[in-house]
C-alpha cells in the first residue's frame, strides 16, 4: 500500500500521500493523529505500547468497536486511561 497508495479492498479509493503506511510502531511519534484500528482485545496493550512514544498533542482516533469486558469501558476510555490522552470515535453502521 505504501508503494501503489491503494488499500486491494478498497481499490477505487487513492490513499494520501500524506497517509504514512508502517508496521513500525516508532512511526506514530512524530504523528499528530494516530488511528488505532486493532481488535478490541488489543487495544490497551497496543496502547500500552505506543504511550511513551505519542506526541502530548496527539490526536487519538479508535475505529475499533466493542467493549472491554473485564471493565466495561469503550475503546475511546481505554486509551485516555492508558495514555493520558483524549480520544475520539469513529464509527459507522
């Protein structure tokens, strides 16, 4: 994706050039916004492992649904608790 700039599920859609692609989790600490779409399972260890790495002015962004059920916190709550940073929530139907 980072060489053709198209998802091949979504490939009537051009990707941003401005759209950083990596598997390097270093890579979210120089981004202003960062997208945590992981299953909800992961979501507070995935947190947990970018929290020193996020700019304090990071904009944090969860596409990922669901509820954690240990604590019935939403996927926004878990990653202001893990990182200190405010969430939000991107969802559709």
């Amino acid at each position: 994706m980072s060489q053709t700039r198209v998802n091949p599920r979504l490939e009537a859609v051009q990707l941003h050039q401005n759209l950083l692609i990596s598997s390097e989790i270093s890579c979210v600490g120089d981004s202003e916004m960062v997208v945590f779409a992981v299953p909800s399972f992961a979501i507070r260890q995935t947190a947990a492992m970018v929290r020193k790495l996020l700019r304090r002015d990071a904009l944090l962004v969860s596409v990922t649904k669901g509820i954690e059920p240990e604590t019935g916190l939403r996927m926004t709550e878990i990653l202001t608790e893990v990182t200190g940073l405010q969430a939000a929530a991107l969802s559709g139907p």
